[in-house]
C-alpha cells in the first residue's frame, strides 16, 4: 500500500491493508471475520465482501516517525537501489515507519526542485522506489519501479507504476512528465509533509468509495505473482 501500493497502491497504506487480508482466506477463519453463506457463494462476493473488510481494517491516519536502525527485508535489493540513487546525485536521509502499519520510508533529497526520492521496504512486496514530484497547489504525483496494481487513484495524489525499470529511468520518467508549476527544491520537512498529505488524503478518499470486487482480485492475483516469483529466486 498501492506513496500505493499500499498506500501504499495504490496508496501504501492501501496496499498494506488489501495484502494483509490474505491471511483470510482460509474457510475457517471467514465466518469468524464477518462473512456470510451468500459471501462465499460466488467469488464475485467474496472479492466484494473481502474489499468492505480491507476499508474496515485500513487506519485512519499514517504517521511517518524517524526510525533508527532499519533491518532491510532484502538487504542486497536496498544496496543496488541505494548506490544507484547516490550515483543520480540523491542525498540519503531518514528512515521512517509508517504507523500504525509495517513498511518504513527512507528519505533521498535531490537538488532538482519539486523533486524527492524514497526508498520503500513494504513486505510482503519487497523493496521498491518512487520518485515523487510536487506541485504548487499541493498535489503529487509518484512515479514508482513496480508493476501495475489494478487499482484506482486519487486525481491530485497520483501513482504511476512505471514497471520494473532501472531508477536512471524512473528518474527520466518523472522529469519528462513533470510539468511547471511544481515546488522549489525541497528539504527534508517538505518531503515529509507532502509524503503525509498524500497518504492520508489517498487514506480518506479510498475509505469514502471502497473498493471493487475486481480490484480485491487484481490485488490478491499481484500478490500471488510476486510471492512465486520470489520463491522461483531463492
């Protein structure tokens, strides 16, 4: 959670949300969360009902707080994006959780204006990287190296999932769409009042129209495939 995938889809407190409800998905465990015969009747409504539960256990609010000593779920995975946001000319800078959820944000200023990077470790997803561009009237838009997420965005909050790409393009890929009216260069409380903004406003967007039944499913399916690919890699 599909800043998506949670929320990450995404929004990443989003995604966070949807992929932590495959734990569900055993027989035994449904009734007790609120599903009914009818729900399980069809997939259809399951996917419909397992969306209502996904808005149900989605917090109201992401905070970004510092946090010291982040073990990388893939270490080797955070090295390369980390060398190869260092050689882009980023300046690494903090760590933060995003609570009350698991996945934590590292910080990257750069010296291009309206323009900041984050590193993100967001299991079950692994690490990936957005670059985000802010504008003047307060919106953003994410640009991120993961595969598209099937689900909606929030106009002024977009995410764009660029696919697996190397971050030399993802970089490309941001200044080419960045129109002119975005912020000067942006220091580190810029970049996380922005980063929170569009968190939380994605947050109360998605609580208001929920999700469909076919997003739930294109969640639950993305999943799948990341999990087999990273069991075919280890």
């Amino acid at each position: 959670m599909s800043i998506a995938n949670i929320i990450l889809a995404a929004t990443f407190g989003v995604a966070g949300a949807t992929l932590g409800c495959r734990a569900l998905l055993r027989r035994r465990h449904l009734r007790k969360l609120g599903f009914t015969a009818d729900d399980l009747s069809s997939k259809e409504n399951f996917y419909r009902r397992l969306g209502e539960i996904t808005v149900q256990r989605m917090p109201r609010k992401i905070s970004l707080i510092a946090s010291d000593n982040h073990p990388w779920s893939k270490k080797g995975e955070y090295a390369r994006s980390a060398a190869a946001l260092e050689r882009l000319g980023f300046e690494r800078n903090s760590v933060f959780a995003a609570s009350p959820q698991k996945w934590v944000a590292e910080v990257w200023l750069s010296k291009e204006e309206g323009l900041f990077a984050v590193i993100l470790d967001q299991p079950p997803l692994g690490i990936h990287t957005n670059v985000v561009v802010e504008y003047k009237d307060g919106s953003t838009v994410s640009f991120e190296n993961t595969d598209e997420c099937g689900r909606r965005h929030l106009e002024n909050h977009n995410w764009i999932h660029c696919g697996p790409i190397m971050l030399d393009d993802l970089l490309q890929r941001a200044l080419r769409d960045r129109h002119g009216d975005y912020v000067g260069q942006m220091q580190l409380r810029d970049c996380i009042r922005a980063y929170e903004r569009a968190l939380n406003e994605n947050l109360a967007w998605r609580q208001k129209i929920g999700f469909t039944a076919d997003e739930i499913k294109q969640s639950q399916e993305r999943a799948r495939r990341y999990q087999s690919l990273q069991r075919k890699l280890s």
